[in-house]
C-alpha cells in the first residue's frame, strides 16, 4: 500500500508509487488486506474452527482484516443509501448467514430504527430458519415483518399446473418463491421508502447459484465480493449468532435442500478455485496443475461463463448515437 485515506471520506492523499509494483498488487492484494502482513497462527486456528477446510496459502489469502472490511462496508452503505436520497433499508431476513450478516451490516451502518427486517416463509420452509431469523430480529433489536407467501404461491402453480397440463418442477417452484419475495420486498421498499439491500455473496453471484430478479436482486449489495468463506468470518466478528453460524447453507426452497447438495460441492472447493481464477487471474490449467480436479475445476470456470447473463443488466438492440448502459452512462447518484 502507498498511502492511506480516511474511509470513504474525501482527502488529497500524496504517495509515491513505484510503477513495476502496480500491476502484481493489483491482483494480489485485495482492499481489505492492505494492512495485514501475515496472517499468526491463532488467527488460522480460529478460522479452522469455524469450519473453513481450504488450503493455508489460500486461506490467507481469503482472510479479511475484519474491522477494516467492516469499516469499509458500513460506510458503503451510509453512502450509497444517502446520496440517492433515501435513509431506511429494507432487506429479506431468511435465517441463512447471508441474509444475517448483510442485516448486522446495516443496523451498524443506519441504525436499528433505519432498518426493516422481512421474513417470508413458505408453508414447507424449516421452522428453524424462522427461530434463526427472529433470534436476529431479537439481538438486533429491528423492526420486522412477517409475510407468509404460501397462499400467492401455491394459488399461482394451482393455474399454472391446470394451463400447463403438468406439475411444475422444483426449479420452477424455487424460482418462483425467490422472485414473489423480492417483488414483496420491493412492494414494501414503495410503502416505506427504503432501498432493498441485497444479500448475495460473491461465490453465488459467480456461480449463478441464485435467481434472477429473484434473490440476486437488490437496490444495493454490501456482501456481494464477499467469498462465502469470508463471510462466515465477518459473520462471526459482527456477532452473528452462533445457530445461523454452524448450520448448512441452504436457500429452504424444499425439505432437506441444502447449497452444497444441489451444487455437488463444497463452497470452501468453490472459493479456492474462483479466488485463483478470478482474484489471481490464473489459467483452468495453472490451477489444475496445482494439484486440483480437473473436472471440477472445468465445472466451476463454466458455470461461471453460463452464468454470465444473470450478471449483467438487460441487453439494449443499439440503434441510436446514444443507448442506454452504452453510450449514455451516467454515475448512480446522477441528480441528486
């Protein structure tokens, strides 16, 4: 690091850089490492104890400066929310550790009276994630609702099932789930006018493990470069409970649905592979030959591709000097 600003805060920084430096520090060393030099024993330790089983060079690599992060990201979302105009947030409580820390995130940043929690189960939904999601609700102390979508979803595939002339799949079913939460919450985003904040990590938003215009989308997404591993660990420094913290990832879109069953691996086998192609920029083939499955780390590199259009914005037909996303691109607090 060649010089250090104020977090998210204007300030003329003067620093001398070397040049032939530039480019290797760019791609290994992420924001949030800018102060750590070695990670100690202990610190790894700990991390091993919460369940993360990755390699240890990869495993430093992935581990945040956890005040820093949480600095950083407290102040994204003061900011973002603030410069268009709006001072609540509204947000899916779902009793996943996602959902959990991007609601610590917030009450942090805003304030609890800033924040709304919405809890949206669905008849086959595990009780436990409503025990988990009101045990935030309780410790954060946050206003919240509770909107049972049984009744739109289950009236939906009735008509959809008889047009059809068939049962719809789980897919269809899960992805239909995902979407009429996010259209309640955006519904409630309108009544109380408060931005939505998201709650996908990076390792899903890569994978395309989500649903557009469903859970994937947000007005605003504080963990979305976040690495599923990292997110545990930020977790637990915000104080996350400790039930949301050791239960198995899954989005309860039907009984004993978990991510890493639907997915067939593990999101510790996920981070350490994207880390080395995204963040490092390394071939399929350097990773393989550091000793990882070539198949899945083929699987993962094209998940990652085919995935691609949930990523990006709708794609405009160009016709005129000026398109939209194009031509005419202007900063996100244009106006205001």
């Amino acid at each position: 690091m060649a010089g250090r600003g104020r977090n998210r805060e204007s300030e003329l920084v003067v620093a001398e850089i070397d040049r032939r430096l530039t480019r290797r520090m760019r791609y290994t060393t992420p924001l949030v490492r800018d102060e750590r030099v070695h990670l100690v024993a202990s610190q790894l330790h700990a991390l091993l104890q919460r369940g993360i089983s990755v390699r240890p060079d990869i495993e430093q690599a992935l581990c945040l400066r956890e005040d820093l992060t949480a600095s950083v990201l407290e102040g994204f979302l003061r900011d973002e929310v603030r410069k268009v105009g709006f001072e609540r947030v509204v947000f899916g409580l779902s009793g996943g550790i996602d959902s959990a820390l991007s609601a610590y995130l917030a009450t942090r940043a805003l304030g609890r009276e800033q924040v709304h929690a919405v809890l949206m189960p669905y008849r086959s939904s595990s009780p436990s994630s409503l025990a988990d999601a009101m045990e935030v609700v309780r410790d954060l102390n946050i206003p919240h609702t509770v909107v049972e979508i049984t009744g739109p979803i289950d009236a939906y595939f009735e008509q959809m099932d008889k047009l059809l002339g068939k049962q719809a799949s789980p897919l269809r079913r899960g992805n239909r789930m995902a979407r009429e939460r996010m259209v309640t919450l955006y519904d409630l985003s309108a009544a109380m006018n408060a931005l939505v904040v998201g709650t996908s990590n990076k390792t899903e938003l890569l994978l395309g493990y989500g649903t557009q215009f469903g859970d994937m989308a947000s007005a605003i997404n504080p963990i979305g470069d976040l690495y599923k591993c990292q997110v545990r660990q930020l977790s637990a420094y915000v104080g996350v409970p400790q039930s949301i913290l050791n239960k198995a990832p899954s989005a309860d879109l039907w009984a004993d649905q978990t991510d890493e069953k639907e997915l067939g691996f593990t999101y510790d086998d996920a981070d350490e592979i994207l880390y080395q192609w995204v963040d490092l920029r390394l071939s399929p083939d350097e990773i393989v030959e550091r000793g990882y499955d070539e198949s899945l780390v083929r699987h993962i590199v094209q998940r990652v591709q085919r995935n691609q259009y949930k990523r990006k914005p709708p794609i405009i037909a160009k016709l005129s000097g000026r398109t939209i996303g194009i031509d005419f691109r202007y900063l996100r607090d244009w106006g205001h």
